[in-house]
C-alpha cells in the first residue's frame, strides 16, 4: 500500500499495490501494520456501503462533533465519484480549505479523511458504489452539516447536481464567527 499525504494534514490517498497472476489479482485494502506510521493508531467500528442510483448524486458535506468525531476510510468499488475534504479543525493551518479527488472502481484509490474534517462525494456514473470505514459509530446527536455551496468554502463541483437530499442542501450557510471544531 501507497500512502501519500494530501495538503489537509492527516489526510492520505492511499494506493493499493495489486498483485497478479492468471486468476486475477489481489491487494491489500487495510493494513495497520503498514498504516501506522501515517495514520497512527486507527480503529474501525463501523462500516457502511453506499449506493448511488444516478450519475450527479451529491451527498455530504457531513461531520460528526467530539466527542464522537469520526475518521473515515473511503473506497469506490463501482463507478467513480469525486470526494470532497474539507478541514474544519480550530487552528488547523487549512481551516475551510478543501481538496477534491477521484476515487473509482478502476483506480482502486481510497482516502483517509482524520477527525475534524467534513465529508462528501458527488457521483460521476450511474451505479455508483461506496465501502466507507468510521472510527466512530454514527450519533444523531453529535451529526452535522455544512452546505455544498457555502460561499466561505467556494467548493467546485466538476458537474451539476443531479440528486441531493432535503436535509443535505438544508444545512445552513456557516457563521462568520464559525471557528471550527475542536479536538
């Protein structure tokens, strides 16, 4: 596995290393042995697989506050999607700023998004299929939101918005006075 560091600190795309012969292949997706050293000690405690019936499909941008603030590990199986980081984190040297990238099932990247960041993806085909690992379990009371089209944030989608839920373009807008979460 390839890890490589992205420009919110804590966050990786990480690279399966296949290796094939005549049946086909095989990789590791998860090693904490070789996780260690780049995400530190990291535990999953629950896994969710998302499917996206239509190519546009916008989900996110959430976050869960401490104490149940959750690392994620994100993996396209079928499809592509481009997911969405943004850092949240009081002090953080890249508070409201984001990265994009383009997970699929042909690339077979996956991205580590650490505590303090909030999440979200956008659907590039139909079909689209998502394995997502959280170090914490899900808390209706500790959810939030923030808006795709938050202005302090400007984040750019690659294509239109097709589908997105009632409650996910209902988050408001974030106060000017928003300092972020903090661990």
């Amino acid at each position: 596995m390839r890890f490589d560091p992205t420009e919110i600190k804590g966050c990786f795309l990480i690279q399966p290393i296949p290796v094939s012969d005549e049946r086909g292949w095989f990789a590791r997706v998860f090693c904490e042995g070789e996780a260690l050293p780049f995400l530190g000690e990291v535990r999953f405690v629950q896994i969710n697989h998302s499917f996206n019936r239509r190519k546009g499909t916008f989900r996110g941008m959430h976050y869960q506050v401490p104490p149940n603030a959750e690392g994620k590990l994100i993996r396209c199986i079928a499809g592509s999607i481009t997911d969405f980081i943004l850092d949240i984190r009081e002090n953080s040297p890249t508070f409201l700023k984001y990265i994009s990238v383009e997970l699929s099932a042909k690339n077979q990247r996956m991205i580590f998004i650490p505590q303090g960041c909030a999440h979200g993806f956008q659907t590039l085909e139909d079909n689209s299929e998502l394995i997502y690992h959280h170090t914490s379990s899900y808390n209706k009371d500790a959810d939030r939101g923030i808006r795709y089209d938050d202005p302090r944030v400007d984040m750019k989608l690659q294509i239109g918005i097709g589908m997105i839920s009632d409650k996910d373009k209902g988050y408001p807008l974030l106060e000017k006075n928003f300092k972020g979460i903090q661990l």
